[in-house]
C-alpha cells in the first residue's frame, strides 16, 4: 500500500495521540515531522523503497519505523550523555591509579600491610583496565556526537529494510529529528567512516 502525505500526515496525528504515552521531545519531534515536507517526502520514499524490497507495507510497519527512529534518538542521546562521563571517568582512573600503586608499595615497606594482602591489593590494581576501548565517536565539537550517532544507525536500520543506501532520506530525517543542517555527503561519510 503506497501511502499519501495526508495519509502519513494523519498517522503521524495519531501516534501523537495514540495510547503510547510520548516524552515532550517526542511529540514535538512528532509534530515536526508532520509540519516538515522534506521529512514527509523522505518517510515516502523510504517507505516506497521497502515495498519494493519486501511487498505490501502496512501501516504497522511505518508505526513501527517511526517509532524506531524516536528509539534510535533516544539512545544517540543516551549514549551521547554517558560517553562523556566514560572517558571523565577514564581519564580519573588514568591519574590516581599510578598513586594508588605507590601508596601501597609505601605501606608494605613500613609493615602496615601483610605481604599476602599486598600482593592481592597489587594484583587489583593491575586488574583494572585504563586503556579500555574508547567510546564509538570521541569527539562532540557544537553536538556532533549525537548527530553521527543517529545517522550511523538510522542509515543502517534504512538499509536492513530497504537494501539500498538512502542517504539524502536519512539526512532529511535527522535534520528534522535533531533540528541541524545535514546533508546527504555527511551521511554517505558517517556511514563510511
């Protein structure tokens, strides 16, 4: 079933609506959505591209993909959040583990320690992992984390569906869900990169 604007336009409505209760950033990504033509048009094309890969699309499936891309946002934010306290948190093991070392070297020549509980105490410390891997994108210079993430993984959920690269879509889409400038080359090198 090939859907119109309004068709989308009216089901964009009624997720809004609908009994699944919507964080404020949602319904208005929502509500942007509905008012944005290059994202609508983009849902279309999408949408036109999966049918063509795997038969009739119901309206299930575009609830489901719309819903996947608030998912997907979700957790860019999420991991944009978390990723800066990782490597804050890194960063800190990486000064105070040469001096925690130290200290306990320092108190097992004095004798306020057995050499037993040294040596595991030692053995703790070398457990504890500073190079661990970094974060998948270190850098956020004015919110770029968040925008790489949500176009790595939209561009690969577009992708799985529809079996082809659908990077001028993905930059429609992100441009509205993030509110930024996105252009289809920064996709492509996201995606690539």
């Amino acid at each position: 079933m090939s859907f119109s604007r309004r068709q989308l336009e009216r089901l964009i409505d009624e997720i809004r609506q609908g009994d699944v209760p919507l964080d404020e950033l949602d319904a208005a990504i929502l509500k942007r959505w509905r008012d944005d033509e290059q994202a609508i048009d983009a849902l279309k094309d999408i949408l036109a591209g999966a049918e063509n890969t795997n038969g009739t699309i119901k309206v299930s499936d575009v609830v489901a993909f719309i819903q996947l891309v608030l998912t997907i946002r979700f957790y860019a934010a999420k991991t944009d959040r978390s990723s800066a306290k990782t490597v804050k948190f890194h960063r800190e093991i990486k000064r105070l583990l040469p001096r925690a070392r130290s200290l306990l070297a320092r108190a097992f020549r004095k004798g306020c320690i057995s050499p037993e509980d040294a040596a595991k105490r030692m053995t703790d410390l070398k457990q504890i992992n500073v190079d661990s891997p970094q974060p998948p994108i270190r850098s956020s210079r004015s919110g770029s984390r968040i925008r790489t993430l949500l176009m790595r993984e939209l561009s690969a959920a577009v992708h799985e569906g529809v079996g082809a690269w659908m990077d001028p879509e993905v930059a429609a889409i992100t441009n509205m869900v993030l509110e930024c400038e996105i252009h289809s080359e920064q996709v492509r090198n996201t995606r690539r990169g």
